[in-house]
C-alpha cells in the first residue's frame, strides 16, 4: 500500500501517468481502490489530521459503543482490546474486499460517485 499512498500524494514521479500506472497496479494487485484512496486519505485524512469526529481515518463507533478496536483515548475501554494487536492486523487484511465490494456498490448498484 505504500506506493499507492505516495503515488496519491505525488510523491513518487513527476509525471502523471506514473501515478495512475501505480494506483492501477494497486488496484489489481491489492485490491487498494485509489479512487477512494485520494479522496478519503488525501483529501479527508489530511485536512484534518487526528483531529476527532472531521479525521476520517479515526472514525470510531459513538464513545459508549465498543469498537472493533480503541485507537484513541476517548474510546471506552473493553477487555478485547487486550488483544486487538493479535485480531486488527486479520480484520484490516479484510478491508480490500470490503472497499472492493462497496466501491462497486457505491459506482454501479447506487449509481452515485461521490
């Protein structure tokens, strides 16, 4: 994932289609979307760098539902997190197909692209 996220930042040509070259590769290899990736990351991700409730790579459940995991203090405390280091990796080894399938929902089942 690591050149997608310099390819959406521009970071590693300076020419345009290397970008594109790169983020289509990711798309098939990995499943990485740089669609999404440019908008969420670059464009959402980064205005609002951890900044709670506008950063939207720290969305979390609302403070008194457990999450999947705790990534910040304001998160209430559950026992699984005691072994989040051992199931996040699993689950976020997951989330390609997850964008995957909901990529295509989002551009050709609700027809809507943005």
């Amino acid at each position: 994932v690591h050149p997608a996220h310099d390819a959406s930042h521009f970071a590693i040509s300076s020419k345009p289609w290397i970008w594109s070259l790169v983020g289509a590769w990711h798309d098939f290899l990995n499943g990485v979307s740089m669609f999404v990736w440019k908008h969420q990351h670059t464009i959402g991700h980064h205005s609002y760098t951890n900044v709670d409730h506008a950063d939207p790579d720290i969305v979390t459940a609302a403070s008194n539902v457990p999450d999947f995991r705790r990534i910040k203090e304001t998160q209430m405390w559950v026992p699984r997190y005691k072994y989040q280091h051992i199931y996040v990796p699993i689950l976020y080894g997951l989330l390609s197909t997850k964008t995957r399938l909901q990529d295509f929902s989002l551009l050709y089942v609700l027809k809507k692209t943005g």
